[in-house]
C-alpha cells in the first residue's frame, strides 16, 4: 500500500500546540492506514510521546501571528512552520494534504508560493455547508478574497464546480450567485458584472441569483461570492444554529422537556459547524485545510478525515461523529 | 381622544389587495382605537364591507412593479398608490405612519419626496431582530442602500441610535460595525474606513467590529453595515430559523417525539421573522413600514402593531401573537 501521509501544521493556533498534537495523536488513533508530518518544535514533538514510527518532524520554532505580515515572513531566517509544511507537500507524492490552524493570510501567502495550480490566479476559500435537502452546497469564498472583482467570481465558479464535480461525482454543478434578490437586476456592482460574466460562461451551469435564505436550501451546489459576504453567510449560519440550539437546551431545562436533548443532538449532528468547519482551499495542487484558530483536537481529527474521505472519493463527512 | 390613523397602500403587494384589505379589518379589529386611511381603487375597498366610519378612501389605482421605474412614476397622469398614501402621511398630523408590501424603490423614492427628515441624506432600511439576550438589534442597513459609502455606514448609526434610543430608551445605544472579524483591521475597504470614522464620531458610542456569528449576540443594539452585506444577515438569520424548525419538525414526525411540538412553538415565539419582519424605515418624518411583497394578512397587523406600540412608546413587539 501507497504511503498516505497528512502534515499538521502545529504552529499558529489559538490553544497552542500542545491540542493540535493531541489531534495529531486522535488522527494516529482514528486512522491506522496514516502517517504524520508535523511542522513545528522538535522538543515539543518528541515530548508528546506519539507511536513511533507513525510521523516525522518537519522542524520550525517559528510562527506567524496576526500582527505580522505574511509575505515578510518568508525572509525570516528561522524556518516558519506553515511554510515549511507547504513546501514540504509541494515536494512529497504521497501527501494527501496540509492541515493548518494559524494565520489565514500566511497559509494563502505560503499556497501561492509552493501549491498553486497553474490554471489559478489566486487560490480561494470553501466551505461545504450541508442543505436541508440532506446535500452539501460548496460556498466559495468564505472570507480569503475580499473586495476581489467581477473575474475573480468567475474563477471561484470553477473552482468550486471542479470540486464538486470531483467530490460528489455530480457532471454538471449547479452554479448560484449570492445576491440580494433572486432578479437578474437585483445585487450590486459587483454581482450584476460576475451575473453576466457567469451567464455568458460555457463551462458553468450557472442558474442565477440565490438570495440570503435560500444559501442551504440545496437549490445549487456552487454558492459564489466575493469573501466578505461569503462571510457572514459562513458565520451567521453557524452562529444562528448556535443560537436555535442554545435556545432549545434553555428551553429544555427550565420547561423539564427531557426530549429537547434528543432534539438537540440530532440538530448538532446536521448543524454542527464547529466540528464540520475546516475551510478547503481550492485552486492548489495539494489539498489545504485551514482550522479555524480555536480549534480543538477533535477538529484536527476531522480536518484529516475530509483529507482521507477525498483522497477515497468519498462524500466529505462521511462517518464523522 | 386624539385620532389615531394609520394609512395602508393596497397595492403593490404579490397576494394583491385582496389580502391587504383582509390585513387592514385585522387591523381594525384588532385596534379599537385606530382608523385607517386605504390607498386603492375605491370599488375595491368600498366591495370589502370594513367597519363604517373606520376608514376612508385613497383613491389610487395605479402601482409601481419592479418592473417600473420608480422616479418615472411621478410623472404619471393616475395617481399612484404608494406616493399618494405616502404624500397625505406628510399632510396629516393624527397619522401614525404608513404600511406598504409594494416596490421598496417606490417607498423609498416617495418617501425622500414626501416625509425625508431635514438632517437626513436618505432614508435607511432597518430590522429589529431578537438576541439571545433576549433583547433586540437594530440592523440597518438591511437592503435599500447597496453600494453605498462610508459616510452612509456613519449616518445608518445615528439613525439606529436615534431609533433605539426612543424606543428603549438606551441612553447610548452600543454600535457595533459588521465586519469579517472583530480585530479593528479587519474588514473590506468601505468598513475600514467606515470603521475610522465611526471610532472618531463623538455622536455614537462606536463599540469596533462585530463578526456574522455575533449579529444576533445581543452585543450592540445598533449593527450597522452596507445594505447587501444587511441583506444576507437578514435573509439568511430567517433562512437558517426556517431550516432548524423544519428539521425539528420533521425529526419530531419521523421519530415520534411529541415535544417538538412544543419546542417548535417556543423557536417560532422567539424567531419567526416572518411575522416579526416588516422593515422599518429610519429617517423620514414618519413611520414607513415595508412588508415584504409576499406578506399575508396577519403581516399588515403585526406592522400596524409595530406603528401603535411606537407612537404609545412600548416595546416594539409587545403583545404580537
């Protein structure tokens, strides 16, 4: 059997690397058929006492933070792990893909330099939100390209279609645009010139306009948008499944309903955002998922499984808890 | 007992006026001590056999589509549902303010004619939306305004202070700023230099930025943003409301769990937006309030609600059903 090996990324994150070595050991645990490189401290590493045999060090001492600026970190003279994590997938055959939970800014920086497809100009943010028809819609971006022009929702199109297309085995995805009614007239500047860049577009299956509380309705499987309205879609889904299910647990205590936990749970097992989220980078040559910066070890465990779900052809969530 | 009326444009609306006049004798009985004004075709409204001298007559029997231009419209020989309902709430002192379902650039292009403050630029769409606090938020700009500039964002704030601060009586309503991320960096170019200005303007207590999982928070009672960005919160805080209370709703069927029924009623109390929903015009001499094109009749009471419980100074969703 072909070496399949996943990098982890373990600078950068909010809690530290201590959690993200604890989801390097869950992703060790979880799949026996994988192996880790993981960029990052060596004397931290070795410290964890993971199974030997089972992952090599990519040593970096450094990160790149919020105040810093990601393109003058590649002139550090002490290796950064991000980079050196996707530099590292550039060169191996047998890597399924780069996980990440630092800096959003230096991970595009570091994809750019090391993984950029060649048909790509820049690469862009997915996420895969899940529809109430029981599908996935791949909302692209989600906050990686902000204020970008009519071309670059174009290009997101493509991207994203590719991703279906290769993921859900769907031929010809169905392309929406973001906008604020579901008219060709209605958006603004920016959407009315991408509706007609998209119409006009032989190699999408473009249906039109989707507005806001139609994003995981299943009417398409691409959801185009420039990144910071891709934004708020991203997180005001998540924060309104948070706040519904809040409501439901208050609900449930104070009223003595003991079904509400069994609602609860079926609701967090469709709505989960925390534990679904990994953004996936599209337009790489290399799979690249980026936690978001408070992720806990689970997340990291999930992050690998969408890797080995891809690398199978498998649907993305497949079998995660 | 001073009189109390309330003028409602018929027409328009994607149900016709038959569900309007259905609205308005919920209206009706539902306010003893309110009277309507009905703009409409006058055999229309005279057919419908509402309360004798409870009502009077708008004779209007054109409207405006969307596929009208709203400017050209004045200068139409028939006289125009929206302008002329909007027109007599300028002349009227006893008028609470004015419902529409019709074409929001109608409203608003016969309201900058007809009721537009002295201080104010244009007109902004507002919605105020329940927090998990159990408070509310004032969203504006939910739409009328796309495209606009930074010196816009900065006058969406003072009218939501305005707003908030005579309806619940905050002495210094909070302003938060919609962004992609709560660090004062963060954002598109229109929010970071909105951002600069509202930090600067002693007139707002301006608390940074607020990001899409935080817009229903409770974190500020003023959210502003750029009327497409207000858009997607909107439409999609509703969208995301629907799809959970759908899913509860399904799951309760399919796995016999009586509760939900419950539950559902105590979610759709809290956040059916529907039937909370009608836009609330900030900066005009009198209260405008836009249903949505698709509202039923118990939509044109709950706004004429809303209308009654600002002019009485109450909480704006007291008492809705």
């Amino acid at each position: 059997m072909e070496n399949r090996e996943i990098i982890i990324d373990l600078l950068g994150s909010d809690l530290g690397p201590g959690e993200m070595l604890e989801g390097a050991r869950m992703v060790l645990e979880s799949f026996p058929g994988i192996s880790l490189a993981l960029a990052g401290p060596r004397a931290l590493i070795e410290a964890a006492g993971l199974p030997e045999g089972r992952y090599r060090i990519l040593e970096a001492d450094s990160t790149v933070t919020n105040l810093d600026n990601p393109v003058e970190a590649f002139y550090r003279k002490e290796p950064v792990s991000v980079f050196i994590a996707l530099e590292e997938a550039s060169r191996c055959d047998g890597v399924l893909g780069v996980i990440s939970a630092g800096n959003t800014g230096a991970l595009f920086a570091g994809a750019i330099r090391y993984l950029l497809e060649d048909r790509t100009a820049r690469p862009c943010m997915a996420a895969i939100l899940p529809t109430t028809e029981g599908g996935f819609t791949c909302l692209v971006d989600t906050g990686a390209s902000i204020d970008c022009g009519p071309a670059q929702l174009v290009e997101f199109a493509h991207r994203g279609s590719d991703f279906m297309r290769r993921l859900y085995k769907i031929d010809s995805p169905r392309v929406g645009l973001l906008s604020n009614g579901a008219e060709p007239t209605k958006g603004n500047k920016l959407v009315k010139e991408a509706h007609a860049l998209l119409a006009k577009d032989e190699g999408i299956n473009f249906i039109g306009n989707i507005e806001g509380n139609k994003t995981l309705s299943g009417l398409c499987d691409v959801l185009v948008c420039e990144g910071f309205a891709g934004n708020q879609v991203l997180k005001n889904s998540e924060g309104m499944a948070v706040n519904l299910i809040t409501e439901i647990v208050k609900y449930g205590k104070t009223h003595g309903v003991p079904a509400a936990k069994e609602i609860v749970g079926y609701l967090m097992s469709r709505f989960d955002f925390a534990s679904l989220g990994a953004g996936i980078m599209l337009g790489t040559r290399k799979l690249v998922l980026k936690n978001r910066g408070s992720c806990r070890r689970d997340a990291v465990r999930n992050a690998a499984r969408i890797l080995v779900n891809l690398a199978d052809n498998k649907s993305l969530y497949e079998s995660v808890n």
